[in-house]
C-alpha cells in the first residue's frame, strides 16, 4: 500500500505549457536548495515544462549565480535607451515644426523634438503623411478647402474648353506636377521663375494662333485656296560607318490656280520655279 501511495504520489500530473522564466528560475532555485546538480535540476525541469523549459546552459548559470550567493531571481536593471513612444503631443510637435519650416531636415526635426532619426521618421512620413516636393515638405492629403478651390479651377478650365474648343488646350501648359498659387500667398524665386517661363509660352502659343487665324481670313478674302501639302525630306548623311541622320525639312508647294506647278525638287532641295500670281504670306517653322 505504501508502495502505491509513493508511486501515486511521483506521478506527474501534466505538462506546464505556459510559465514564465521567473517561475522557472524559483524552480532551479528550489531543487538547487536541495542539493540538486545541474544535469539532474534540467533532468527534473524538462518533463514538466517541455519546449518551454530552460536550457541547460541557463540551468548552469543560475546554479553558478546562485553558489556565488545570488538569491533576487529577477532580472536586474540594465543600462540602455530606453523605448522611445511616438506620443499625441510629439506628434503635434512635428507637424507644427514642419509648418514653420517646409524645408527643415529629419535630423532637425529629431534633434529639436528629442527622439532618434527612424521615431521623427516615421513620424513624418507613416502617421503625418507628409512627402517632400522640391525639398519641401507638403501633406500628402488636401483639406476640404484645398479639394473646393481645385475642383473650381476644374470646373473654369472645362467652361473655357466649352467655350474656345481647341484653341484653349494649346493655352495648356504641361507638367508633372500640379501648382496653383493662392491670393496673397508670397511666393518664391523659383516658383515666379516658373511662372514667368510658363506665362511667356502661353503668350507665344496665343501669338500663333493669332497669326494663324490672320493667315486663313486673309486666303478667304481672296478667294484663292492653294495647294498646300507638308512635304518631308529625309537626308541621309553618314557620319559613321553604322551612323545616319534624318531630317526633316517642312515646306510648302505652291500652285496656280489653274493647277500648274510653282516649284521642283531634285530629292535633297525644293525651290520656286516662278513667282505665284497671287499674294501670299506664310510663316514656315521647323
């Protein structure tokens, strides 16, 4: 009977699948009281912890930590940096950083902030949103005040499309940028330079469509619709053995009214064979 009552008694009941370490340490510490060795401590830890169990080299070194009179089981404080929290208030900070100055760098805003380069990182780019644009700094998205003046402007380009056809989009300047300048809003050297360059090739645009019209008013006041085909010349010069170059020359063929021809080519020059009875004025660009 006693025999059984023993065995019973030595039986385990389970596996513990969840432990913490500190619980093992207490565990290491109570069989090393009892005069376990290190084989027999992990020997005996194993079966009750399973995966989760210390290793042996751990088991070690609590029993030689223990023998040199250690008896605090928890882990001691260890100098560091400690973890750093993007919190509410540093995130306002930022922003209100960046606001003040669009070209302010990361290392500017972590300095002034007080958190490392990847934190003001993140912040900056992941929770604020924000992305660089000619070196500054612009949120990526629009406020409700921004997406109405931008759908106005919409709504006025398609108004004068409706209004001028085609004319109006060879007025359009290009880009692969958006820009919009508000009222009273400085601006600075770079962006008047900009829109200096791009008023003056709307100007030139609106001067040849000017002439153009002038040209076409003028051959319907006359009455006289000559032949005006575009002929393309290509020249084939080589300038290396596997090298050429093509050309293409524009211009135009005149002819009478009564369908005759007013110029020639030889396949590399064109030129007028006599003066057309009529007047005539073109301005040819390449």
């Amino acid at each position: 009977m006693s025999q059984s009552v023993s065995g019973s008694q030595c039986k385990m009941a389970g596996v513990l699948n969840e432990c913490t370490r500190e619980e093992q340490r207490a565990a290491v510490r109570f069989l090393w009281a009892k005069g376990l060795s290190t084989e027999e401590v992990h020997r005996e830890m194993h079966p009750m912890y399973g995966d989760n169990c210390l290793s042996r080299k751990a088991v070690c070194n609590w029993i030689q930590m223990l023998n040199k009179g250690r008896e605090n089981i928890r882990d001691r404080e260890r100098p560091g940096r400690p973890a750093e929290v993007s919190t509410e208030a540093t995130v306002q900070r930022v922003e209100q950083i960046i606001r003040n100055d669009r070209r302010v760098t990361i290392n500017d805003v972590a300095r002034a902030v007080g958190c490392s380069h990847g934190t003001a990182y993140n912040i900056m780019h992941e929770q604020l949103k924000f992305r660089k644009i000619c070196a500054r700094w612009v949120p990526r998205q629009l406020s409700e005040e921004q997406k109405m003046n931008r759908m106005g402007l919409s709504l006025q380009h398609l108004n004068w499309y409706t209004e001028e056809g085609e004319d109006f989009m060879a007025r359009i300047v290009t880009g692969d940028e958006k820009k919009t300048v508000e009222k009273g809003k400085k601006m600075s050297c770079y962006e008047e330079a900009m829109l200096q360059h791009q008023a003056a090739k709307i100007d030139e645009q609106r001067e040849q469509i000017r002439r153009r019209k002038e040209m076409e008013e003028e051959l319907h006041k006359d009455d006289v619709m000559p032949l005006c085909n575009t002929l393309k010349v290509i020249f084939q010069t080589p300038k290396s053995l596997s090298t050429a170059f093509l050309v293409d020359a524009w211009a135009l063929l005149y002819a009478n009214s009564d369908g005759s021809s007013l110029a020639s080519s030889d396949g590399n020059s064109l030129w007028l064979t006599q003066l057309p009875s009529w007047k005539w004025s073109h301005e040819s660009r390449l």
